[in-house]
C-alpha cells in the first residue's frame, strides 16, 4: 500500500493488510502487537515483518505485506487431516497432549 505520511495510520490498513492499530497497539484478531507510542509506521512494520520502501522523488512510502518472519502468530496448530500409510484420514488432533514430530518430503 502506498502512504504518504509515517506519523498515522495509513486510512485503509485493516481492508489492505488485516491489521487495526488500537491503544494497545496493531491488532488482528486476538492477536496485538505492542507499538511505539507516538505512533511510527516504520516501527509497525519493523515489528510486523512488513517492508517499507521510501521513494524520495515522489516523497511516497510503500507498505509491503508481511514477509513471514521468524515469529509465531499463534502456538496453535490448525486443524490438519493427512492420509496415514493405508490411506485413511488421519487427525493431528488425536494426538492431542503428546509431542509430535513431522517430515515433509516433495519428489520434486
């Protein structure tokens, strides 16, 4: 998204990434990150794994979506239903309370 001004909320931030700044700081649904007070775009999106790129020329920001980062957005693992070797389903769910490790493998 684009922004003209860091010192804001940019008007539209919740319809282009999901994210609401709040007092308590960027919020997404349950979900708050802390900000720096006053408010600072470029500490939001430091902290958010968002890229922001400045263009001089034209004095406009570019707010980019989230990168993914190191950081867990929640410890909960979705709801996940594989095929086991006899090519039943199979839910993670079952082994609630146990620890779980899993291997991934693509033939390409």
């Amino acid at each position: 998204m684009i922004v003209s001004e860091l010192d804001r909320p940019p008007k539209d931030l919740e319809r282009r990434t999901g994210w609401t700044v709040k007092p308590q700081g960027a919020c997404r649904a349950e979900l708050c990150v802390p900000l720096a007070k006053p408010f600072d775009l470029a500490d939001m999106a430091r902290r958010l794994g968002m890229a922001l790129v400045h263009d001089e020329d034209q004095g406009l920001w570019a707010l980019g979506p989230e990168s993914g980062g190191r950081a867990l957005h929640s410890a909960e693992l979705p709801e996940i239903v594989l095929p086991d070797r006899e090519g039943r389903d199979f839910s993670l769910r079952s082994l609630r309370g146990t620890k779980v490790f899993m291997v991934a493998w693509a033939s390409w």
